[in-house]
C-alpha cells in the first residue's frame, strides 16, 4: 500500500512576461519502509517535485494534480494544514546546511527552538534529547557542540545535526534534497551510511533527489528519472541501470560509467559495465562533477 501517491503533478511558473512549464504529469508512488530515488541534471526539476508537495512554492507557480498522503490530497490542504505536516509527518533535509541554521544562534538553542515549536519534548527534557540526537548522529563532545555556532562546525557535522533532527521528529516521510551535494566525498561516504541506517530501520519511507547515480545506487528501491520536467524513466534500479528506456537515462549511465572506468583504468582493475553492483565503488577515492560519488 502507496504511502504517499502522486498522480499528475504539473507545475507552471507564470510572470508578468511569460509563461512556463516546470514540470508536467509527473507520478509516482512511496510505499512504507522504501526509497525512491528522484534522478536528474540542475534544472530537471527534481528539488521543484519535493517544494510542490510541500506546498512551499511561491504563488508566481500554479500546481496541479494530486498528491495523496493520509487521505488527503496535500495540493488541495491550506496553509496552516500543511504547516501542521511540514517537519512532523513529512521532513526535509536541505542541500546546503549552512543555510538552513541562523548564524546568530547558537546549535542548542536552534534545536530547542524546534522542539517548542511542534511541541516534541517537555522543556526539561530539551538539554538531554538534544544530546541523544547529537550522539545517535555520532557528534563528539555534543554537551559542547550544543554551546557553539554554526561556522564553529563542518559542513558534516552540520548537515548530520540537520539529520538527528529530523529524524527526532519521527516523521513517515523524509525528503533529502541533495543532502550530499555541498561536502566532501569523505563526509559525503559517512552521511550516505547515516541515510542507509535510516532505511534499514524501515520506520520511514524516504525520496532521496540527486544528480548522481552512485549516490542513488546505495538507497535507491526504485529510480524516477527527470528531464525536462517529464519523467523520462521509472522503474527499480536495477531495471533503470540494465535497460534504460529513454535516450536521457542512457546518456546519464553512460557519463557516470565512463568516469568510473577512467578511474578503474588508472588503477588497472577491469572496466565496469551497466551491472547495478558495479555502482558501489568506494566513495572516499574520487569527486566527480557535483560533488558526487563515484
């Protein structure tokens, strides 16, 4: 049974010159306990996908179609509604964690702030379920790292911090918007292994958007493929690798194998083929266009 079912999803962007389409008829499905990979280059519209089911666009958009969760179409739920879901039922983690922290404040006081404002833990509790998230996230010294700002920490540290606190909301939905796109490739391989802990807890279903295939093929249950706005392939990812059905997808597999063979080449293993396996080359050893994985 679909935890969440999206059927049609247009999305057109309307200003005082002209008007454009974002995306059109897009449809999947998520069920419980999954990951459905969102597969695309800058402009595809994955991230816009994961805005329009949140209800987060700007009102220069028009969104259409339906997006069923808990009954309810999400497109159709007002603002407050959809606010009561935002972070409880359905989080979101941000490309860039610097963004998503306020400067001015300290770690701790951000996470508390998130905890008054969806009611989460008594205020007593705040000091303590604060350090559980930052230790279940694998932060060292978190009695510390809860007295300090957000340019006192890496990328990692900042993005894993963003992690714990989506999670502690427990949500039935986790959206990832290129979690991985704005840190290293070392971090990048540990906040990939946080992801795949989540998915084996099978407590949450996740949608996972990316760029990169080899980030995809360590979560991925199925792969959505965009361009254009269309959905150019759908399918498991071991369908989408061995037989791609839209020129797109080929093109994408073939880029990422052609960079995974010139690196086997220069290290004198044998050359990779569209064998879903052969994605799982250690992530620590190479950055590719993006930032990603390969």
């Amino acid at each position: 049974m679909s935890l969440l079912r999206v059927n049609n999803l247009s999305v057109v962007h309307r200003n005082k010159e002209q008007e454009k389409q974002i995306l059109q008829d897009v449809s999947f499905s998520l069920a419980k306990g999954t990951c459905l990979g969102i597969l695309g280059e800058s402009g595809s519209g994955k991230s816009m996908t994961a805005k329009a089911i949140l209800g987060i666009l700007s009102r220069d958009f028009t969104v259409t179609g339906e997006a069923i969760f808990q009954g309810k179409n999400l497109l159709a739920l007002n603002t407050l509604e959809l606010r009561s879901l935002r972070g409880l039922a359905i989080g979101m983690i941000m490309q860039n964690p610097m963004t998503c922290f306020d400067p001015l404040y300290k770690i701790g006081n951000q996470i508390f702030e998130t905890f008054e404002a969806h009611n989460l833990f008594p205020k007593s509790e705040w000091p303590l379920k604060a350090i559980e998230i930052l230790q279940k996230m694998h932060i060292r010294e978190p009695e510390d790292t809860l007295n300090k700002f957000p340019h006192q920490l890496s990328g990692g540290m900042l993005q894993r911090i963003m992690i714990g606190i989506a999670m502690a909301m427990k949500p039935d939905i986790l959206i990832c918007d290129e979690p991985t796109t704005a840190i290293d490739s070392i971090t990048q391989y540990e906040i990939i292994k946080e992801f795949k802990a989540i998915k084996a807890s099978h407590d949450v279903a996740m949608i996972f958007i990316t760029h990169d295939i080899s980030v995809i093929s360590h979560l991925a249950d199925e792969i959505m493929v965009l361009n254009k706005g269309r959905v150019a392939d759908y399918g498991t990812f071991q369908a989408i690798m061995e037989q791609p059905k839209d020129a797109y997808t080929k093109m994408l597999i073939e880029q990422k194998l052609a960079v995974a063979n010139r690196y086997k080449e220069l290290l004198h293993i044998a050359p990779t083929t569209n064998e879903a396996p052969t994605m799982n080359v250690p992530p620590t050893t190479n950055v590719v266009e993006g930032g990603g994985l390969c």
